[in-house]
C-alpha cells in the first residue's frame, strides 16, 4: 500500500514535516511494510520554507531587519537559480519581541532584504509567501529593502512603519536593485483586498496587528498617500502605483501585495505555487490514499487552503483523500462537496484544545493508526510479528514513559510496539528481567578516538567495545589527535579506512576547521561529516591548530551555505595566557590557570559569530555555570545555538580533587561544587541540551607526567563506558527521573546532529537498545573497562546502574565480532547491516 501524506503545518503545535512524520510513523505502527511519502505543503503563508526545503530546496538563512528594527535570522529556500522567500521568516506576526504588536510602526524591510538574499544567491524566479505579516507599511519596507529611499520633506530618511508614510515627501527609486528587473517575482496569496478602503490593508487587517479605530483610520489615509508619492517617482517601477493599488491582492501582508505587484509580481494561489513546487501531482503516481491536513478545518479552509488545493490534486488522479485535523467546523454535506472521503480530528480522542495542542503528535499517530485500519495504536499485529525476528518483553522507555510493552524488530528496525498483554511470537524473543528495562541505545556525539596516527592512546576496537559495554551504540569521533587530522577529505577518508570493519557501534566523523582549509569544508560537507569542530585556542596537538575569531566567522559563514553545523571548544586564547599559573600538584592553580571568564568570553564570540552569519552553532563540554543565562538568552532570541556537557562537570567537584591527581584533569576544567548545582539547574531547565562523554585518553605515562604536576600531565578523561551509571548515580541523588537522564544521553544529540532514527524507541527507529538494571550497584574497576588504558578518576567510585546488555540493529553486540558500520550525513542508514 502507498500512502501520500501532504500536510500544512498545526498552527501553534507542530510544523508540516512534524506533522507529516507524526502521520508517517501512526499508519507504520499498522503496517511497517506501507510505503509512505511524506510531503509537507502550505498555502504560502508560515511553512511555505519548509514546504520547499522538503521539495529538495536548499536551505539558506540570512541576518536581516525584524519587524520592530531587532534584527533576526530568517530561512529561505534555493533551488537552481529559484528562491522561495517566506514573508514570516522576516516580517511576521511571531518575530513581535514580547508578542507586542505594533500595526503602526512595524516594517516588511526585512523580507526585502530577504528577497535581496535570494538574488545575491543568484536566484532568478524568487516565490514570495506572504503569509503572517506584522506590518501595516504598504510594502515600503520591502522596496527600502531592495534599495529604495523613502524621504520627508526635509531630504531624510523616515522611520520605519506604515504610521510614518504620512510625511513621505519623496520616493527615490534610483537604488532599487538592478537584478529586479531580470528577476521573475510570483507572489503566493489568496487573498482578494485591495490596498486602500473598506476593504483595504488597514481596515480588514490592521485590527488583527494591534491597530485601533483610529490607527485604522490614519494608516488608510497614510497608505493613500503613499501611493500618490509613488506614483510621482518615476522609472523603476513595471506596474503604476495607482493601477497596482486597485489590482486583486494588493493589501494581502499589509500592503506587501501591493509593492510587489507594483515591481511585477504575478499574483497566484499560494496552494497552487506550493504544489508545484513540490511537484505533488506527479508524486501522487501510483498512490492509493492521501493524507491531508491543517490544524482547524473551516469554512476558511474552504477557500483555497492546503486540504482544497491537495484534494483537487487527488480527485484528478482518482485518489481518495481524508483530512486529519486538530479541529473540524465543517458538516457532512460540506465535507462530501470538497472532495473529502473523510474528516478525522485529534478533538475526537482529546477534546480539550491545549492538552490536544500539547500532545499533538501522539495524538496523529493514534489518528492515522485509526485511519489506515486499527482502533488502537498498535492495529493488527497478526501479519506483522509472523515476519519478526525479535521480540523484546518487558519495560522499556517509550515516549518518555516507562511501560510494559513488546518491542518487535525485523531487519534492524522497530516494526511494532505492541501492549504487554498481546500473543506474540517470533524466531527470537527476550524477556527482561524483574529488575531491567530496556532504553534506547544512547548516542554519544564526542568521542577521541586518536586512531590512525596515536593508536597507543586509543583505537576504533577498544574505544567501540568501551561504548558497547556502556549501553552507547553510535559514536561521533573528533577530528583532532589521530594523524592525519580530519580537515581533508583525503584524510577523512584515510581514518575511514582505519575504522573499517573493526567498529563494534556505529560510528560517524565531524570534519576540522584549522587555519587555511576553509576551501576544503564543502568536500567534506559533501563526503558526510557530521559537522566542523574548532578550537579557539592550542588545542595540545601540533596538527590541530586553533582559530582567530575572524577565521571562525569565515568558517561559520561557508557552514551556514553548506547548511552544517559549527561545534566550538570554547575558551578564550588571550585571557587564557594572562591566567598563567607555576606548575605545581595543587588543582586550584590549575584551575585557576582556565578561568571562568575564558570559556563565557569564548562563548559571547560564538553567539555573536551565529548572529552574524546564521549558522547553525554548538557549544563543546561546558564547565561554566556562569555562561548558562547568557547562551539561555541567546536561545530565546532565536539564535541557532545548543550546548552540550559532560559527565565529569556534573559528577565531579574541584573541592574533592586530591593533590597531584592528574587522572582529573581535563580542558576546561572541573569546577567547584556550586557551579555543578548551576550547571544541573541549566540542563534540568533546557539551556544544556544534552550530555556527552568527551572520552579522551592517554596513555599512562601522559596521563601522569610530571608525577603529578597537573600543568604538564595530559588533560582528558576517559569514560565512554561509564557516561549512564555516572549520570543516574548523581541525577538520582537529585530527584532526576531516569527517562530524563536517558533522553539526554540519547534522543536529544541524536536529533541535534541529524539522527532522528536514533536514540529512540519508536516505530520505524533503528532496533538499537541497552538493557539497563537501574538499582544495581558496582564498583568502577579501571583494570576491567574496556577502553585501551585503565586509567580514570573514577576508580573505586561506588556507581548504581549496570548496563547488562547491548543490541545494534536489533542484535546483541557481540565482543567478538564488529558490526557497526561507518556513517555518512545526510543519509543515515537504519536498519540491519548490509
């Protein structure tokens, strides 16, 4: 069976592609066997972005003005020499600082600015969404943006907003781009309004934006002047102020229409551009069932929105088309007149409208379960687990829930979750123990691993046996330590060859930015790195060396084109030297030698730097408690960054590191217990995203050079092994629930570098999982780890929680025989090894 799923977004709870997974993942839980394509769409509005991206568009982001003059990093979309410019991204209702509207002073200068991306970026057929708008400016924002002055009469420029368009005195137009007119525009919009009267911009719309009567009333007056400014500017324009102010569309985004129409845009059906652009008729070749859906189904709906625009799409294929929606308004005689077989409604099995909006993912899968042949999530399972090859009994952690269930895998997938109660059978089947659960394998995104060229300090086999043993089935391995670097494909390709065949997990590589090979990052983009890591001071190998500031900016922009992300050891180089300390065997000089104010000064660079060129950008191992309100701010302005820690922060003291014990040390260092309080506090509250190893080993004789002198012993910590029971150890003593500690272990990196089928126990993810007795206690043995060295700080460390088992793919890892595999970004295997 072929289902075609194509989706507008649930306004408020979950963007088209969440929507369209959500469904996807409802009707595999009924069958793992239905083949399901999934088409996020939109109506030109909010989503149209992503609606393209998903089409194969390349992702693209630019810093531009906001609709209140802050400035924000909006997204657009390229293909070839065609752009699709989403209004929302830069003048939308949602980009409001504190939500407060502003229908008089708002701007649309930041979509010119993004239209003025899309042509930099050689695009020559620009798509603009117009959905969401904030402003009530005529467009002038817009034509300021692609170069216009709008003058008063004094020869200055006015201040922005449509309320300020009442002392225009002079439009010049002799800046507008020169790239406009061999540029074709189409403007995506339904909507009819003319820009001034009654059914004007100001009077139909401006109310929505926070304008009063009375800001209504001077907004019209406004906007009529400046469309008789306009008109008096002379060349530059394709279409007369006047005639483009009458025409159809012309107050669609408060006026945007107009503008854009005045520089030449076609106006057409937003429905109808974006099925295009995804090409929808001709997917729908071969299908059986469409899926359509937006979050309220209306009599506006009616009116040419997604689920009108996909089931005109569908009845001319002779396809039957069913509406999923959050809510529905319409009656049978109205549903049966648009084409629909059948309307089905999250309100149906959640009728309270904010606990539906909250859980409105699970509630689609449950939806389409429903839909495509079972009355509850798990559907029939007799054809399916016949085909099994697994079954697993027992408690595992399903949707951040402990609960008895049987997990059924065949060809290294989860195909069903299934009740306790169930009679299942299949070739293989594993009962957990009274005192086990089963969690998802965790994913660890920062692992040293040195090998080829330093060996001696760890390998691919003793460093993929360690994370067997400790429940971790995916590793990311860091380019430096190993020789060659991996800043080359060349190189990158060399360590692959190392790791072949000896990898008992799966295994993926980030890519280096050192000085100099910033030409080399597209090759390695392209061969499937993960992402690029540097550092912005000696990072204690010759090979690696650090960047400046500016390099990092030049690297940041070529990876926000590349569409990758940026991973930064964060520590200020030259506060860094000025903190200097005699060598010696106490740990408070060492500690004292890497100062707080080195990792936050670090860190502000790295914002900033994210800011500036929209890349995507992640915080290595932070130790400082004091950087986590600053990244926290960052992260509600809307800045693309993430941060990740470490075991070591969060379990270890700076109050309890003996004298001369070099095991401890590490770049940045361990702290003093209050900022391991403040660094728990950042993770609980969502500031740090999740925790990861940093597994860096030496050899003993590194490890311990200088008998103690922690300014010449290498600083690393190994404990890939032993990352889960650390975590569940201290998160216990502190009230932490053991699926938090897993999700942040496992789901949350997983999703950040592009492994959503990882780290999670979910129809369709990979059969990757660790068997985990959670009141089990042990003492840590360094003799008995499985990473190359025995050398910890945690020897002797009391620990509760033992990993029993290990499963990649849906096979119990075998310490004999490696069967990982070698992955490559974007396309991520999941499933059984070739």
């Amino acid at each position: 069976m072929r289902i075609v799923v194509a989706s507008d977004k649930f306004k408020g709870s979950l963007t088209a592609p969440e929507v369209a997974a959500a469904v996807a993942s409802g009707a595999r839980r009924i069958d793992p066997a239905i083949d399901v394509l999934e088409i996020p769409v939109a109506d030109g509005g909010e989503g149209t972005v992503d609606a393209a991206i998903a089409a194969g568009f390349e992702e693209r982001r630019a810093y531009v003005t906001g609709p209140t003059g802050e400035q924000v990093v909006a997204r657009y979309a390229v293909r070839s020499d065609e752009a699709v410019v989403e209004m929302a991204q830069a003048s939308g209702l949602d980009l409001l600082p504190g939500g407060r509207k502003d229908a008089t002073g708002a701007t649309s200068l930041g979509t010119g600015e993004l239209v003025r991306a899309a042509l930099d970026a050689g695009s020559r057929r620009i798509v603009l969404g117009i959905g969401g708008s904030a402003s009530t400016d005529g467009g002038a924002g817009l034509l300021q943006g692609l170069g216009a002055r709008l003058l008063d009469g004094a020869g200055i420029e006015l201040p922005l907003g449509g309320g300020a368009l009442a002392a225009l005195k002079t439009v010049d137009l002799s800046g507008l781009d020169p790239r406009l007119s061999g540029a074709e525009l189409v403007l995506a919009s339904d909507v009819d309004n003319p820009l001034l009267g009654e059914s004007g911009a100001a009077a139909v719309f401006g109310p929505q934006k926070g304008a009063s009567a009375d800001d209504v009333e001077s907004l019209d007056r406004a906007l009529e002047h400046f469309v008789e400014v306009l008109g008096r500017s002379g060349g530059g324009l394709k279409v007369p102020a006047v005639e483009a102010s009458e025409r159809k569309g012309a107050g669609a985004a408060g006026g945007v229409g107009f503008a854009a129409i005045a520089l030449g845009a076609e106006r057409r059906a937003g429905i109808d551009v974006v099925l295009e652009l995804t090409r929808l008729a001709e997917r729908l070749e071969g299908a059986d069932l469409v899926i359509t859906g937006e979050g309220s189904l209306d009599e506006q709906s009616l009116m040419g929105k997604t689920p009108i625009g996909v089931a005109r799409a569908a009845q001319a294929a002779g396809i039957p088309v069913h509406v999923i929606c959050g809510r529905s308004a319409l009656d049978a005689a109205q549903i049966g007149a648009a084409g629909f077989s059948g309307v089905h409604a999250l309100a149906d099995l959640e009728p309270d409208s904010e606990r539906s909006m909250a859980d409105a993912g699970r509630l689609l899968e449950q939806v389409a379960a429903r839909l495509l042949g079972g009355a509850a999530i798990a559907g029939s399972l007799d054809g399916i687990q016949s085909r099994c090859e697994l079954i697993i009994r027992g408690r595992a952690l399903i949707d951040g829930e402990f609960r008895d269930a049987q997990i059924g895998v065949r060809d290294g997938r989860i195909v069903f979750i299934a009740g306790a109660d169930e009679k299942l059978d299949a070739a293989q089947i594993v009962e957990l123990a009274h005192d086990e659960v089963l969690i998802p394998g965790l994913v660890d995104t920062h692992v040293h691993v040195n090998e080829p060229g330093r060996t001696e300090w760890e390998g691919f086999e003793s460093a993929t046996r360690a994370a067997a043993a400790g429940g971790v089935t995916t590793i990311v391995d860091m380019p430096l330590n190993s020789i060659p670097p991996t800043v080359t494909v060349e190189a990158l390709n060399i360590k692959r060859a190392a790791a072949q065949d000896r990898v008992f997990v799966d295994v993926g590589f980030w890519g280096g930015v050192v000085p100099g090979n910033l030409d080399d990052l597209p090759g390695l983009h392209a061969a499937g790195v993960f992402g690029f890591k540097c550092f912005l001071l000696p990072s204690g190998v010759d090979e690696f060396p650090e960047v400046s500031i500016y390099e990092m900016r030049r690297a940041m922009a070529s990876i926000a084109q590349l569409g990758s992300l940026l991973v930064v050891h964060a520590e200020d180089a030259h506060i860094i030297e000025e903190s200097v300390q005699p060598g010696g065997r106490e740990y408070g000089d060492f500690l004292a030698s890497r100062p707080r104010s080195a990792e936050d000064a670090a860190i502000s660079e790295v914002i900033r730097g994210a800011i500036d060129t929209g890349a995507r950008a992640h915080i290595l191992h932070l130790s400082n408690g004091d950087s986590i309100g600053r990244l926290s701010v960052a992260k509600a302005e809307g800045v693309d960054i993430t941060v990740e820690t470490c075991p070591h922060y969060l379990t270890l003291a700076a109050e309890d590191i003996p004298a001369g014990a070099t095991a401890y040390k590490c770049c940045p260092p361990i702290r003093e217990d209050d900022n391991r309080d403040e660094l728990w506090h950042g993770l609980l509250d969502g500031t740090i995203d999740y925790v990861v190893s940093d597994h860096s080993p030496s050899t003993p004789e590194m490890k311990y050079a200088g008998d103690g002198d922690f300014s010449v012993a290498w600083g690393g910590i190994a404990s890939l092994q032993l990352g889960l029971p650390l975590m569940w150890t201290e998160g216990r003593r502190r009230g932490v629930r053991l699926a938090r500690i897993v999700e942040l272990m496992s789901s949350s990196p997983a999703d950040r570098i592009g492994l959503a089928g990882k780290g999670r126990i979910a129809v369709g993810a990979a059969a990757d999982f660790a068997v985990f007795a959670p009141e089990e206690t042990f003492a840590v043995d360094a003799t008995s780890l499985a990473h190359r060295h025995p050398v910890t700080p945690y020897d002797g460390r009391e620990l509760t929680g033992v990993v029993r088992a290990t499963y990649l793919a849906g096979r119990l890892i075998d310490q004999d025989q490696p069967r990982g595999r070698l992955l490559r970004l974007p396309r991520i295997e999941i499933g059984a090894p070739a």
